[in-house]
C-alpha cells in the first residue's frame, strides 16, 4: 500500500510541475520553472520507488491516465481551458481505462 502513495504522490507532483511548466512561459520566469524542475524530479523519484512491486505498465497507466484527467483539472481552473465533449468522452475512457487495471487485471500489484 506504501507504494502507491508514493504512486498518489509522484501524480501529485508530475500535475504540479506540468502546470507550472505553462506558466513557466518557456523557462523565461524563475519561479514556476524551478517548481517545474523540482516537480518532476520529485515525480519521477517517486515513480521508480514504486516499481519496486508495481509493474512498470501499470504504474505508468495509472499515473498517465491520472495525471491527465488532474492536470485537465487544473487547466480548467487556473488557465480557463475548456475541453468540448469528445474531450470528455475521452478523459472518462481514461479513467475507465485506470479503474478496469486496478480492478480486474492479474497483473497490477494489490
């Protein structure tokens, strides 16, 4: 169960540094570039502690589709970015995609 709060985690993070990698306006501000940075070394600390009984696949699944409906979220909020219909359609095959991982497949580490 460990592993996957530092999965929850490196979301959390990779979701902060991709946000702040908008406003970081192509490294040409200091502070949200540093949060980029930091963010996704962070992230992907993170992430390879969790393959230690996640398998890769998995891990990255959960992670991509996660981080992508989070990091939809925030650009929602914070830079106004409405997605159209298929976009949701889209987003909620990913989340369905994550939720049939966790709960059917053999594969992923319980």
């Amino acid at each position: 169960m460990k592993n996957y709060l530092f999965l929850l985690l490196a979301i959390v993070f990779e979701t902060i540094a991709t946000s702040s990698l908008k406003a970081s306006e192509q490294f040409t501000k200091l502070v949200p570039s540093l949060i980029t940075i930091i963010g996704y070394i962070a992230a992907f600390y993170l992430l390879s502690l969790t393959l230690r009984s996640i398998p890769v696949g998995i891990a990255y699944a959960i992670w991509s589709g996660i981080g992508i409906v989070l990091v939809t979220l925030v650009g929602i909020v914070m830079f106004k970015q409405v997605p159209d219909l298929p976009a949701i359609i889209g987003l909620l095959l990913i989340i369905a995609g994550v939720v049939v991982i966790n709960v059917f497949s053999k594969t992923s580490a319980h």
